[in-house]
C-alpha cells in the first residue's frame, strides 16, 4: 500500500501537498477530490468525544462572529458554548487523574472500546488522546487529564486506551509531546530538563505506550523543550521518536503549534491543524525556494495518505451506543477508581443497623464537579446527583437531611455553615463534599493554590466541632491538602470522576462496591514539600526541571519527606495478607527478563480488589538512582478467605538507567531488591537480584579527565603507564609510581604532569593515546555482552 501512497503524492501539485499538510477548517484534513483522497475528521476528548456540531458538521472556522460572541457572553452562558457552540451529547467519562488510580489496564482498554464507539456514531476518525504528560506538579491545569507521576503506570494505562480505539477503528493521538507539565505561558515556556530525566520520567511513559500499542498519531505540544520549539524539534521528532523508537506514524502538532511551519515539516512534524492560511502560504513559499527538502515534503504527505487510509478502513457508520450501557460503565469506572484515603473505626460502609440518620453538607452533593475545563471538556449524556444516589440507597432505613454548607459567594457563608452546624448535630454520620476552586483547573490556567475553595476547610472544621463523624468526600484535579484530616475519621478522594460520580460515590459509601483505587500521585502535606517547589512555575520564559529524575514520590523518599498520603496509596473494605515471594532467577542481564511470584490472601470479611506493587531498589548504583521505583503492578480481585499466586514479569531494560556519558541505557552489575508493596510506603515482600552487567563502571576518559580515575580504570592505568614508558624512556615501575604520585592532583592528568614534572605531550599523541583507552573499553564492553 505504501506504493500506492507514492504514486498519488507524485500526482499532487505543491499546492495540494501543501493543503494536505495543512488541514481543512479546525477538525478535518484536506480532501484532494481529484484523486480520489477524502477528508477524515477528529477532534478532542481524553476522557470523552467533544464534538462542536457548527464546526464539524457546519465546517465552520475557529472562533466566531464578534456579535455572536457577544450574545453567548450576555446570556452568561458556559464557557464550553462559548468556545465550541453546540455540541453532542457524550459520555463524560472519569478523568484521566481518576481513572488512572484504578491501576487497571483492561478498564483502561474498555474506555478505549467505548470512545470508538462514540466516535464511530459521530462520524469521528481520530480522537486526540489520550494525554500522559507526567503529573510534576498537582498545580499543573490540565493535570486531570494525566494518568499519575510514574511513567510505567502512565504508559502502560496509555496503552489500554490506545489499543481499545484503535483495534475499533478509531485513531489515538498520544500527546503532549513532550514535557507539557504546566500551563503557565504554555506555548512560549521553555522546560529546561536535564537528560536522564528526560529519559527515565518524561519521555519513559510515551516511549512504552508507543512500544505496546503503536498510535497512529503522536501530538507535539506546544512549549519549548531545552530552547527549541518542541513542534521543530528534529531531535525530539526524528531522533528520539522515529529513529530511536522506530515510530512509524503521524505527527500532528498541537492546535497553532507551530511558528516556523517550514522548520516544524523538516524536524518531522508532518501535519499542521487547524488550517492557517498564513503557515500554509509559508510552506509553499519555502517549498518553492528550495528551503524545504522536496523529499520531506513527499514522506511527510504519505504518512497523512497512511493516516487516511487507517482510519477510513476502520470507519463504521452502522455503530450506535448505548446512552445508558455507558453510563453505567462510566459509574463503575467511577467506583473502581475512588480511593478511600482513610477509615478509622471501620466508620465505612454505611450500615442500616447502625445509622439511621445522616446529615449530607456541600455544594457538590447537589451540583457535582465532574470534569476539568478546556479541550477535554465533554457535554454529558446525564449526570449522576450524589445526593439523589444517596438518597436512593439510603431507602426507607436510613433519614438524610441535606444543607448546603457554604457559597462561592462571602457574603453567603457565614450563614450557612452556621445552618449546617446546628443541622449535623443529632446525625449518626455526616458526609461532606468538598472541592478545589472553580475556574483554576484546567485548560490555559494552573491551580493557584493546594487548597480547597475559599470556605470548604472552614466549613469542615466547624463540622467537626458539631459532629465528630465526619465523611470527607473531595473532588480535585490533583493532591489537595487537608488540614482537617487528623481530625476526621474517613476520606474519600474522588478527583473528576465523571458523569456518574454521583452513582460511584454513593456505592462506595453504602459498600455496594468495595473501594479499590489507590493513588498516582503523592500528597504532599504542605505546598512547600513539592518537588517542584523552589522552581515553578519558572521566570523569564525558562521552566528549569530542578528536580532532575527525583519526580514525586521519587523526591520525598530521597529527601526522607512524610507525605499526607504516598504514591501508591489506597484502603479497602477488607485486609490482605502477602506471602511467599520467589523469582525464577537470580541472577539477570540485558535481553532477560525475572519473573516475581508471590500469594496475596483476602484475610477480611468482604470481597475485594488488591492493586500489588513492584518496586525496584539498587543497593550500590554507579549512578545516583532513586530510593526505590516502580516497575510493574497488577489489579486482583479475591473473595473472603481466598488467596491468589500473582505473577509480575520485569524485563532487565526496565532496571536500566540513562548514562549520559554513553548516551545510552545501561545495566550496572549491582544488587537490585525487588519489593512487593501495597504503597511505595507499605513493602510487604522483598528479595534479592544480582544485575550482572557489560557496561564498565568507569567513565569515558577525556583530555581532563583527573588522575584518581585513570589509577582507578585497569584499561586507562595500562594505557598511559604504556604511554609514559614509550614518552619518557622509563621502566614500568617508575612509570606508575609517577602516575600514583598524581593521584591527588585534582588538575587534569596531562595538566598534572607538565605541573609536577615539567613534562608535556603533544596534542596529537594525547589525542591519540585518549581514543585508544576509550575504543578498548567499548571494545570489553561489546564481548561482554
């Protein structure tokens, strides 16, 4: 087919080519009718298809007639209406900061499967998802979109998603690459990331869901990335992804991503949305100056001509969906994915028999915060009212009594916590829904706080004053701080669950669904014990990633930080007992994989879902390595009593680090403890692997490379008593003990020399006495292996 896709690109005029590089309108690529080259549509949705009816159906340009515009502002309309006018209805399903503490990569595929059924009803060929830009900070706006701050969750979830469009027919586009993290000037700031982190967090996550499920899109984002534009990154874009990785697919710039379109075509950014007259014009005028490798141009349309022909295979006009089969799905998303923070005396589930009378407070129990703003942003099918759930599940049994607790508005507040207050009194149970402020959670804005809603932590602690049993139920982006938790007996932390979160929240709560979820995301106890403190959100344009590869729960457990809650974390209705940790070897080198296997028993009442971590710790790493990370994980579900033999496989280039020196992965010969957690702070299991590795302890050596590591390298030490022997016309005793006379020298070797002994080489036999150390040592390296 490929072929097929040359001979129409040889056809085309530069114009067309350049219009098929450009796309048409805001969500459409170009059709070329002549040959036969139809337009395919697509457009956002992370967690949920946002169709613009006027733009897609109407082909309508981005923005809108400023009289429009203002009769939508004076009706005080949404946002979304203002942004994308009428839309379809789709499911809203849980947000990619919820659904990620599901740690379930099936539940990850069904949300694909589910996606492409939407998209296929609306005629949708590409959906422009999912997102994995690590979680860096929980101030980031569109952090609920993102999976967690671990790379291995992240792209593996990624992957879930991925595979369940695309084996639909739906195209994915993984985004934003890469090192989106912020919102703060978020088309012109540079994220300023040293290598290895790049490597180990930021661009980990993309390059094992690329791996598992081949998207047929990639979306490059819009910041600059180590000064350069990430959409006219060659290196990123070519280097990295398609050298490197072996990408084949598609990359699709964010919307009005690119400023050089003629750099961003020849660093590999092949399609430009939406249309823009201006770049296109660009484009073509550089095409014809020559400034623009005619070749580029050509591989760059067939992989548009690839994209087309993938998603037009796939389209399914005859798929409908079921408005109320997803929505339950989008309840038992929901569930699954709530993590119960704390539960001191078993106060949860609520059981008839022992309340009779609950006190339901907050705004969010009336009118939930479902969703983040911006681009995600979905119109929902139906939305689930927490309180009417509540409601319904409570029956005849159980009396609730609701008071709305406190307003947006000052004025307001006073009296009606005062109202809750005196209503909460007399309750068995009072269940709280708090959230973060409104309007600083999404799209184009970071959160400009870690705390919740002006009034919301007021209104909790003068809860507690009335009634010591208090439920807090909080919906947020990220990690929130609680000042009030040690005073409450539970917590539930629902983050954006969706439309059905009403559903979900009231299953937890009466245990009609045993919480499984567990954290992606470290709470930190105090805005000033964030990683990312002292840095963000950057000045003058530069964002520096100070940090390094020390990313959440990576930088408390190095700097011995308690957080409020750890990565990781997550209690259920029911305990579990871990036993019995073997590996099927010992012993481990690059191309080898160890098997872990260990027992997990249902040692309590109810039946239940475990989420078993893997973690790996090194006991002596050349280079500096975090406390302990994660590298694989796996979701159980057991019965009371029940015990189950799980099975983790880690594959040795999961154990590597990023030498910048080599410019490669390496694996060290060192002792690796593999740990089997129920947190990154709850280690149940442990034992013992030797890595056994080809990789030389010792560094490259260079013209200043100081005496100490040439004495300590047995190849270097040779080499240049060799070389002293041959220069200065001694024997092999004095010529070494002249070198140990060096050893504290903490000038360059050769510097050193012409220092102490007034001795010096010429450049050339340096130069060459250098590159033959370092060929040596690549040498050993290369049989070892």
């Amino acid at each position: 087919m490929d072929g097929k896709f040359a001979e129409l690109v040889a056809e085309m005029t530069d114009e067309e080519k350049v219009s098929l590089l450009a796309g048409h309108r805001m969500w459409k690529t170009e059709s070329i009718e002549r040959l036969g080259i139809p337009r395919i549509v697509m457009t956002d949705g992370t967690y949920g298809v946002r169709y613009s009816i006027p733009q897609i159906d109407g082909d309508e340009a981005g923005g809108q007639d400023f009289a429009a515009f203002l009769s939508v502002v004076n009706q005080r309309a949404d946002h979304v209406q203002i942004a994308w006018g009428q839309m379809n209805l789709a499911t809203c399903f849980p947000n990619g900061s919820s659904l990620g503490c599901s740690w379930d990569v099936e539940l990850a595929r069904q949300l694909g499967e589910a996606l492409a059924m939407e998209c296929q009803e609306f005629g949708v060929h590409l959906l422009l998802g999912p997102g994995i830009n690590i979680r860096r900070t929980p101030l980031g706006g569109r952090s609920y979109e993102y999976y967690a701050e671990d790379p291995v969750l992240t792209g593996d979830f990624a992957a879930g998603v991925i595979n369940g469009l695309q084996d639909n027919g739906v195209g994915a586009s993984l985004k934003h690459f890469a090192c989106n993290n912020s919102e703060v000037e978020r088309t012109t700031m540079d994220s300023v990331v040293e290598e290895r982190a790049l490597r180990e967090i930021y661009l980990r996550g993309f390059e094992r869901a690329i791996k598992q499920s081949n998207p047929w899109t990639v979306m490059s984002s819009y910041n600059r990335l180590n000064g350069v534009q990430a959409a006219e990154d060659p290196w990123l874009l070519n280097e990295v992804l398609r050298e490197e990785w072996g990408y084949q697919g598609l990359v699709v710039s964010d919307w009005h991503g690119i400023k050089d379109r003629p750099a961003s075509l020849a660093a590999g950014n092949d399609l430009d949305m939406p249309e823009s007259e201006t770049r296109k014009a660009d484009l073509l005028e550089a095409i014809r100056a020559g400034q623009v490798d005619r070749a580029v141009v050509d591989t760059a349309c067939e992989r548009v001509l690839k994209l087309v022909y993938l998603v037009k295979l796939g389209e399914n006009r005859a798929v409908t969906f079921d408005r109320a089969e997803h929505h339950a799905l989008a309840r038992r998303m929901a569930a699954e994915s709530m993590v119960l923070l704390k539960n001191e005396g078993g106060i949860l589930p609520i059981e008839p028999s022992r309340v009779k009378r609950i006190a339901v407070v907050g705004e969010g129990a009336g009118t939930p915060v479902i969703q983040g703003s911006g681009c995600a942003t979905t119109m929902p099918t139906s939305v689930d009212v927490p309180v009417e759930e509540i409601l319904k599940l409570a029956g005849d049994d159980i009396e609730v009594n609701v008071f709305r607790g406190t307003s947006e508005f000052q004025a307001e507040r006073e009296a009606l916590i005062t109202e809750a207050e005196a209503g909460v009194a007399e309750a068995d149970m009072v269940i709280v829904f708090v959230n973060n402020e409104n309007g600083y959670d999404g799209e184009g804005s970071d959160r400009r706080t870690l705390g919740l809603a002006p009034g919301h932590d007021e209104l909790v602690e003068r809860l507690i004053a009335a009634n010591p049993n208090v439920v807090v139920v909080v919906a947020s982006p990220d990690a929130v701080v609680m000042p009030w938790i040690d005073k409450v007996p539970a917590a539930v932390e629902m983050f954006f669950s969706g439309q059905a979160m009403g559903g979900g929240i009231a299953d937890i709560l009466f245990g009609r669904v045993n919480p499984s979820g567990k954290l992606t995301t470290t709470f930190p106890k105090r805005v000033e014990d964030m990683p990312t403190y002292l840095t963000y959100p950057g000045e003058n344009g530069r964002h520096v990633y100070s940090e390094g590869i020390h990313v959440g729960y990576r930088w408390y457990d190095a700097r011995q930080i308690e957080p409020l809650f750890p990565f990781g974390h997550g209690l259920s209705y029911t305990d579990f007992a871990y036993s019995d940790l073997t590996l099927d070897r010992h012993e481990l080198r690059l191309g080898e994989r160890v098997t872990l296997s260990f027992t997990v028993t249902n040692v309590g009442a109810r039946e239940g879902k475990e989420i078993c971590q893997a973690y790996a710790r090194c006991d002596a790493p050349r280079l500096k390595r975090p406390v302990r990370e994660l590298k694989a994980f796996a979701k159980i579900s057991l019965k009371p009593g029940e015990s189950q033999k799980v099975t983790l496989t880690i594959p040795a280039e999961d154990l590597c680090a990023y030498d910048t020196a080599r410019r490669r992965w390496t694996l060290d010969d060192d002792m690796i403890t593999l740990e089997i957690a129920a947190s990154s702070r709850d280690i149940r299991l442990h034992a013992a692997l030797r890595t056994v590795s080809s990789a030389s302890v010792h560094r490259r050596i260079e013209r200043d490379t100081q005496p100490v590591f040439v004495l300590a390298n047995p190849i270097a030490r040779r080499k240049v008593i060799g070389f002293l022997q041959e220069q200065l016309t001694v024997g092999a005793e004095d010529a070494e003990r002249m070198l140990e006379h060096c050893a504290n020298s903490f000038f360059g070797l050769f510097t050193t020399f012409d220092r102490r002994f007034r001795k010096t080489f010429s450049k050339a036999d340096i130069d060459t006495l250098i590159e033959d150390i370092n060929r040596e040592m690549a040498e050993q390296e290369r049989r070892a292996a």
